[in-house]
C-alpha cells in the first residue's frame, strides 16, 4: 500500500490513470468572471452562484454575471478569468471589481499530466513526493521490489549496548546502530545481531544464523592483522574469501567473501571507517541488488564538486576520503575541515557531511577544486 512504500524502490512503471487537473480548476479564493466584462476598472457584477471543491455544478456565467469560487473548485462555463477576493467588494448579490480581469489563476485539465502518462519509473526509490504522486494518479497499490534482509553484526570483546553501565576498558557498541540506519535508508531491511565476543564459535554460531534467515552478511571489526581479528581468519577457513583490504583511506581493511553461499562484507571496527566503506561499497551493491536506477534509486550520496578552503593531504597509493563540511558560497560550494580525522571519532561524520575523493598520492591546496561526495 501507499503508507508502506516509503523507500522501497518501483518495480514497475506508474502511468496516470487521470489528468491532472481532472478538470479546469481555480488556483485561487475569488470570482470567476468573463474577461470581457472587465476590461475597465471598477466593474460591478450580479454573483450568480458558488463553486466549491466537490460540491454540485455551479450555474453557467454569462456576460454581466460573477461566481464565487473557491481554490480547486470547476470553472463554471462561461468564465475565462479569476478575481482575486483582495481586488473586489462583495456588495449584497453584486461583486464589485476594482480592476481589469485577465485571464490568469486558471489551472487548466491536464497541464500537469495527461492520463496514460507514465510519471514514475522504475527503479526510483518512494519518497514522500513520489508516494503524493502516486496517489495523484490514482494508484493505491504498489509494485515494489522485496527489499533485501542484511544482517549486522558487531564484534569484540569491549561491546557493551548503550544504556548498560561500563567497567573498565568497555566502550558502547555503537556501528550496528550506524550501520542498519544506512541500510534501511538504502531501502533494506537490517536485522541487528547482539555483539560476538572475540571466539571462533559464537562467531560461527551468528554467521550460520544470519546465513539461514537474510540475504547478505555485515560485520563490524575483525578483519585486519590483530590476533583477535577472527572474521578474517574465519572466512580465510571456513568461508570463501574474495578480496581483502582496498586502497582506500580510511577503511582500508575490508574484506568481502560468501559464507554458506551468503555475501559477506566485513567491515572495519573503526566507527568512521566501517561507515566510509558502506558508501563506498555497500551503498552500490545493495541498489544494484534491487535493480534500482542509479541515478533516482536510493544513494546516500551524490558526486559534486567543491572548492577548498583548506589544505588536504592526500594518501600514497590510496584513495583519499576525508570528511569535509559543504557549505554554499559566491561562487559555488565550499569545502572546509572542523574537526580532527581520526577513524574512530564518529563525532566527526556528524560536523562535516561529504567525503573527498582524493586521487592516490593526491595533495590539494586551499582554492583548488576537487571531486566529493555531498552525503544525505
């Protein structure tokens, strides 16, 4: 249904099954007039009738006659204009112009769409003007695409769940909130696993599970060189790796593989590399997955280019994603840095809301222009 549509992607096209306007329509409180009748200041008219949205015809106007009408009630036949009630007198069963009418204020039958009209295509993702749209043309029902079940998984020994009370060396596991936030913005479901300590076997245990019950894997933390990074080592084991670690700054040490014939992407424990990675490669994969546009389908960022107001070392052999904070300026947009660019300072995603995109070896003086992404 409609009230369920929002962020799921079209799986098919949407024509209009009416014009809109259904019909000639005032976009205005006020009188409809014949053009003729007021081509001089100061007309008096004899008030015929009302139209109103929805309500029963409204009597023809003929020259010398005026209706009252309401905003997106019929034209009544025979009038040609709109009077705006701030430029008249209602003067008891006459209306008094006080200016020359011209024949504005009119929506006209179908200059929005023409019935047939496909609006909505497929692939784009439902937001609120697209869902509007659709209950415009008539459609109560929706075909959407299944959105894909990814499960989340966070991992480490120190995870404590918000709200709990920490001892010493405990931190809040805070990336699986993260982490399904996004992929429900991307139009999937996120299921969220409780956090696996550091041993081989509850590891197993929840990726077997998630395995059985969604579509694809996400894991926070374990996949770099530490002894205790046993996703990594698991997947190296018993799963079937594809890639690990990317040139990219930061988040270098993703990997990507199957477990059980499920896709797998385990992601850095880092807060703002875990989420680095998930624009720079979940994002992409999950709207592929749904067949979704890739230009009105989801995205959690837009490509733009911005003009620097400080200087941004870039990374040797890596591409280059620092935080930055878009602003619009003179000449265009403005990119500047606000706090430091540690990979474990989520505070930093919130300041800024874009990310260079740096060529490898890359450095770029304030002034210089540069690709980034403009994330939403």
């Amino acid at each position: 249904s409609l009230r369920k549509a929002s962020g799921r992607v079209l799986a098919t096209d949407l024509a209009s099954k009416v014009d809109d306007p259904r019909f000639d329509n005032s976009a205005m409180d006020g009188w409809a007039v014949r053009v003729g009748d007021c081509t001089q200041k100061d007309t008096r008219l004899r008030i015929v009738g009302t139209s109103q949205p929805g309500g029963v015809t409204s009597p023809p106007v003929s020259s010398g006659e005026a209706c009252r009408i309401m905003t997106g009630a019929p034209m009544p036949l025979g009038a040609d204009a709109i009077v705006m009630i701030e430029d008249s007198e209602d003067q008891e069963g006459t209306v008094r112009v006080l200016g020359k009418a011209r024949p504005n204020f009119i929506r006209r039958k179908g200059e929005n769409l023409i019935e047939g009209h496909i609006a909505l295509h497929t692939g784009m993702q439902m937001g609120p003007a697209e869902i509007s749209l659709a209950a415009t043309m008539g459609h109560g029902e929706l075909e959407v695409v299944s959105p894909p079940r990814i499960a989340v998984i966070s991992t480490g020994d120190e995870l404590v769940q918000p709200g709990l009370s920490l001892t010493e060396g405990e931190i809040y596991e805070s990336n699986s909130f993260g982490l399904a936030s996004m992929i429900e913005k991307m139009g999937g479901e996120a299921v969220r696993f409780d956090s696996v300590h550091d041993n081989l076997e509850g590891l197993r245990e929840s990726l077997d599970s998630a395995a059985e019950s969604c579509d694809a894997i996400l894991t926070s933390g374990g996949v770099s060189m530490g002894q205790w990074d046993l996703v990594r080592r698991l997947m190296e084991e018993e799963g079937e790796p594809v890639f690990w670690k990317i040139k990219l700054r930061p988040g270098g040490p993703p990997l990507f593989g199957t477990w059980n014939g499920v896709p797998l992407f385990g992601l850095p424990g880092n807060p703002v590399s875990s989420h680095v990675v998930f624009i720079a490669l979940v994002a992409p994969w999950i709207s592929h997955c749904m067949g979704a546009d890739p230009e009105l389908g989801p995205k959690l960022a837009d490509q733009v280019r911005v003009k620097l107001a400080d200087p941004m070392k870039g990374a040797p052999g890596k591409l280059c994603m620092r935080r930055i904070k878009i602003e619009a300026g003179e000449d265009g947009l403005i990119a500047s840095v606000h706090t430091h660019q540690g990979s474990g300072n989520i505070h930093s995603m919130v300041a800024h809301n874009g990310l260079t995109l740096l060529p490898p070896g890359t450095d770029a003086e304030a002034g210089d222009t540069i690709d980034a992404l403009w994330c939403r």
